[in-house]
C-alpha cells in the first residue's frame, strides 16, 4: 500500500455536488475495502459500506439485506423476531456496549480476519458471479513495528443456479474480460480480468501514510497516539466526532447542515466500532452515542453469510437518485460486529431481475499476541 493509495476520488461519491458529495468525503474508508478491486460504485452516497455496488443509471432503489450462507435472500418470517420479542435498536446497541467491555484490550497486534463477497455482472450482462476474497489486517501497536495487510482472491463462479445455467450457455468460461465501458456493469473494474481460480495469498507491509497508523475515521488516517486520545464518555466522543466532521468540511469549503452531520456522526461511530483498535471503553461510548442518534432501526435476529445469528441494525441513507438501508450485523454476547452487506437489483440483458450483494463477514477481530503467518508471496 502506497502514499497515493490514499488519493483519489471517495468510494461511493455522489454524482452531483455540494452537501452529499461531501457527505461521501469525510467518511471513513469502508471496512473491508483496503486491498480489495476498485470495482465499479454506487452513484450515490453510501456510507461505511463494506464495497458500493455499481447501480446501473436507472435504478430507483436499493434495499440492503442480510443474507443466508447460500447467498439467498432469506424470508423475514426466519430471520426477524416477533414484535413483543423483539429489542429495539436502542436496547441492542446499549448491550453491546455492556457486552464489549468484556473485550481483551492488550496485545501485539489489533488482528482483523475477513471473508467478502462481491457480485458482479459477466461482460455480456447476461449472469451474475460471486467473487470472494479473505483479508487479513495486522496493526501492530509497538512503536515502528512491521504492520501487514495478507489477502488473497478466493476466485469467482456463478451465484444461482440460474445464473449457472446462463454461464454454461455460454461456453463455461473460467476468466472474465471487462470492457472499458462499464455502462450496465456492476462489481468489476474497467478493463479489468477476472478468473474463476483462486490466487496465492500476498502479504503486503504497510507503508507510506499508512505506516504506524491504526486505521481511518472521518477517512483521515489516525495515529496510535491519536486512537489513545479519543474519548470514552459518548458527550465527550460527540463533540470530539463533530470537530473532526465540521474540520474536514471547512477544509473542502463546504457547509454541512444538522442532519448530515447526525448521519456523519452515525457513520464515524460504526468506524469505530467495526474497525478500529480502540479500547473497549471507547468501543462502549460509540455504541452508546449510537443509541442516541435517530435513524437507526433494529431488524431482528438474523444470520450472517456465514451462518452465524446476531442482531441486525438498519438506518436509511437517503440519496440523490435512490434511497438506501444501511445494516450491520453484531454479536449480542461480544458486542463485536459479525458482518455487514448490502443488496440491490439490477436488469440484466434478457430483461431478467438480479439481486447483486456486497458482504464482509468478520472472523476475527480484536488483540492478540500471535504473529502474522506470513505467506512466501509479499509485495
């Protein structure tokens, strides 16, 4: 990872200007995202998402969902509680800010495991293909130690058995070529190549901007000085957050009004909790400023793409051109996030409806003191 990868357009940018172009820039890089394809966004902005997925012009809606193991919408009657059973946002949020109290706060490395998924459409819009890759993050908290991002492309094949269908049709191929108009195509990268094999792990030190850093918020680098100095009392965290939004955004000249600033705040919460080495009490105040903020809906007992129940937790994004829920999926005994995933539907060329879903399941995440098992390729 290098200094200019820390340049360039938001993931997810607008495409008009002003509050919501703006809205896109000061969040935090999605989790899940460092070392992953650059694939094609989300018009509007939506933030904190593991990857956007690319809309095609004329979509209205997107709908964000957890989905089952097998990559299959599941039915709300199977996943969401009945309603005198089921907690309230609020109250899911203030448990797990109880719950990851309990979490380890020592160590030689914040560890990071994910497994994602990213949807795509094949070149000739005519199916769609799963692409999955793992990632592992390794920050070590010593001064001037080695850091390491390990991932790895765990290959692509086709999502239903539908689509499987479509993809033999079309002579069964095992490596995608993308055009350099991506009109229409969602989950790759112009030009880029596909294969339906997995790749060798590759081990990467971090380096540049990133070296020594804990992670993003407000997609600004933070140092482990700065990770130790934020507050944990969630009135001292707020307006600390507030500082950090409103400074970035006098920086790029804009003016930000009270409910974008609510949704901000929103999403530099679920910075910290799905992504940064912060001690648990910190982690608590996030939850617990979380649990004050409007928006947020709780959406029942659900399992995540890797099978595993938790809580889900939705707040809509309303943006320019389309309307979007926004779910994270928690661990009601850790108060650790186990996945978060967003859907949308697209048209393919036979006219056919297809879902398309982005997903980062969390394997493992907080302090350790193993050491990176480190494969033979590294950049």
């Amino acid at each position: 990872m290098h200094d200019d990868d820390l340049g360039g357009d938001p993931a997810g940018q607008a495409s008009g200007a002003g509050a919501r172009a703006l809205l896109t820039s000061i969040m935090s890089e999605p989790p899940g995202q460092k070392g992953r394809p650059r694939a094609k966004r989300l018009r509007a902005a939506v933030p904190w998402l593991t990857s956007a997925v690319g809309l095609a012009a004329a979509a209205a809606l997107v709908v964000t969902l957890v989905t089952a193991p097998d990559g299959q919408i599941p039915n709300p009657s199977q996943t969401t509680a009945s309603p005198e059973n089921q907690s309230s946002a609020r109250q899911i949020l203030l448990a797990a800010a109880s719950a990851t109290m309990k979490a380890p706060s020592s160590g030689a490395y914040w560890r990071t495991v994910t497994i994602s998924g990213m949807d795509a459409t094949s070149p000739d819009r005519g199916y769609i293909i799963r692409r999955r890759f793992s990632k592992e993050e390794w920050l070590a908290r010593r001064p001037g130690g080695q850091s390491w991002w390990i991932s790895q492309n765990l290959g692509a094949k086709p999502l239903t058995d539908e689509d499987e269908a479509a993809w033999r049709k079309a002579g069964s191929p095992t490596q995608w070529k993308y055009p350099l108009d991506m009109t229409g195509l969602v989950g790759a990268n112009s030009t880029e190549v596909v294969d339906a094999a997995a790749e060798e792990k590759v081990a990467a030190r971090l380096r540049g901007k990133w070296k020594d850093s804990a992670g993003l918020l407000t997609k600004e680098p933070v140092t482990w000085d700065q990770i130790r100095r934020i507050p944990s009392d969630e009135r001292e965290l707020r307006a600390y957050l507030e500082r950090r939004i409103t400074s970035r955004a006098e920086s790029r000249s804009y003016e930000i009004d009270p409910k974008d600033l609510e949704l901000a705040l929103q999403g530099s919460c679920m910075s910290i909790v799905f992504g940064l080495p912060v001690s648990p009490a910190v982690r608590a105040a996030a939850y617990r400023l979380l649990a004050t903020l409007p928006g947020m809906t709780a959406l029942g007992r659900v399992q995540d793409p890797l099978g595993r129940a938790g809580e889900a937790l939705g707040y809509q994004v309303n943006g320019e051109e389309a309307v979007y829920q926004i779910v994270q999926v928690i661990d009601p005994e850790t108060g650790l996030p186990l996945s978060e995933s967003s859907t949308s539907t697209i048209e393919l060329a036979d006219g056919r409806t297809a879902k398309v879903e982005n997903f980062t399941a969390y394997q493992q995440v907080g302090w350790t003191d193993e050491k990176p098992s480190l494969p033979a390729k590294r950049d």
